[in-house]
C-alpha cells in the first residue's frame, strides 16, 4: 500500500513517514501543495490514500481533496490542527473519508487508515467495476466517458469501445484480429483493419502525452497492442 503524505511541519512529516513506514506502508512525501500536484498528476494510479494537512504554505489540504476526487476515488484523510475542526466538514462534504486532529497519536492515525482502506475495499468488491484507472486516463463506464488528467476526452462512440476492449484486458496483448472481433462501428458493421489502425491512431493522439511514443496504447510489435502492465 502507498500513501501520499503532505505536511508542511518536516518534524511531524519525519515522523508520520517512519511510523507509516514501520507499519508497512510505502510513502511518499510532500512538503506542499505544488509538489503534491506533480505527484497526483504523475502518479495517482500508485496512490492508495492520501494523507493531507489542511494548512500548507502555498495552499491547503482541500484544494488538493479536490484535485483528487476530480481525478479518481481515492480515499483521503486530512491531518487537521483544533482550530480548524469545524472547517474540517466542508473537507467531507467534498468527498474526504475521515479526519484526525492535531496532536494525536500514530496508533490512532494508523488504525483509522487501516479503517479507511478496509471500508473503501470493501466497496471496491461489493460493487460493479463501474471506473477504470489507467495511468492519468480514467472510463467511467456509467457515464460512457473517457477522462485525462480530471478532464474529458472527447471520443467518438468507437474510439470509446476501442478503448473499453483495451482497458477490460489490462496487460493482455491484444492481436488485431481480436479487437477486430470484438468492434464494429455505429451501423452494426465489422470495422476493417484498415479503419482500426485509423481508430488507433486517434486514440493515440486524444490519450498520449506523445503520440509518437505511446506509453498507453503500446504496440507489441508482431503481436498487436497492450495497455497497462
């Protein structure tokens, strides 16, 4: 499990990453809002939870809860000092799982982590695959969407289950035969291979950071395409 800790008070962040660390938890650490960012953006299908501190210096833990729960269903715990309790509520209307106050002890945040996680588990399991993460690329399945970095792509309905295919079979190599089987285009009509490579292609300018190198649609050269590991 990985965690993404940031607080500004580098003796509290010390101290909260080698309790975290002691316990079993791979972390990662920020000082502020910026850094958290590059981190969220880069690597947020790594991330399993959050840890924020609500005041930061150049920000607070709300604005990065948001960034967050834009992006992906994370679950996020904010590290909050007395005084900012009551604000801590709008932290949870925005979708932030629970809340710890300054100063507590690492028992207590580590049990309410655990908590957390086992919750969020369990809603994981008891409900249909309704989002796939891949990378900084998000489907949502019941919206019929696809997102990169918080924002909508605007794909066409068969760039849209091209795409679907891949993200069902993560780390599967796909021939073209059997993305052929499984596509056919608005009228009911199988999609030649010709129009599949076309279709590729456009999802690989829409989705890749760089279209020339595509680090999500990978081609496995005699073989056919694979996204994800």
């Amino acid at each position: 499990m990985k965690i993404l800790l940031v607080e500004d008070d580098k003796t509290i962040a010390s101290g909260l990453e080698y309790s975290l660390q002691k316990d079993g938890y791979e972390s990662v650490l920020c000082y502020d809002a910026k850094s958290a960012k590059v981190i969220l953006t880069e690597k947020l299908a790594e991330i399993d939870l959050c840890l924020f501190d609500l005041s930061l210096p150049d920000g607070s833990g709300y604005q990065l809860c948001e960034f967050v729960k834009n992006r992906s269903d994370k679950p996020v715990i904010f590290l909050t000092a007395l005084d900012d309790e009551v604000n801590v509520v709008m932290g949870l209307d925005m979708g932030a799982d629970d809340y710890i106050t300054k100063p507590f002890r690492v028992r207590e945040l580590i049990s309410r982590i655990k908590s957390v996680l086992r919750r969020y588990n369990k809603q994981i399991q008891s409900q249909p695959k309704t989002v796939i993460e891949i990378a900084n690329i998000r489907i949502n399945t019941l919206e019929g969407k696809i997102y990169k970095n918080g924002e909508e792509v605007q794909a066409t309905a068969l760039e849209y289950r091209l795409f679907l295919i891949f993200a069902n079979h993560i780390g599967q190599v796909l021939t073209r035969n059997q993305l052929l089987e499984q596509i056919w285009d608005v009228a009911g009509d199988f999609v030649n291979d010709n129009t599949l490579t076309v279709y590729i292609k456009r999802l690989r300018e829409k989705l890749e950071d760089n279209p020339q190198k595509p680090t999500i649609i990978r081609t496995v050269r005699g073989m056919g395409y694979k996204v994800g590991e």
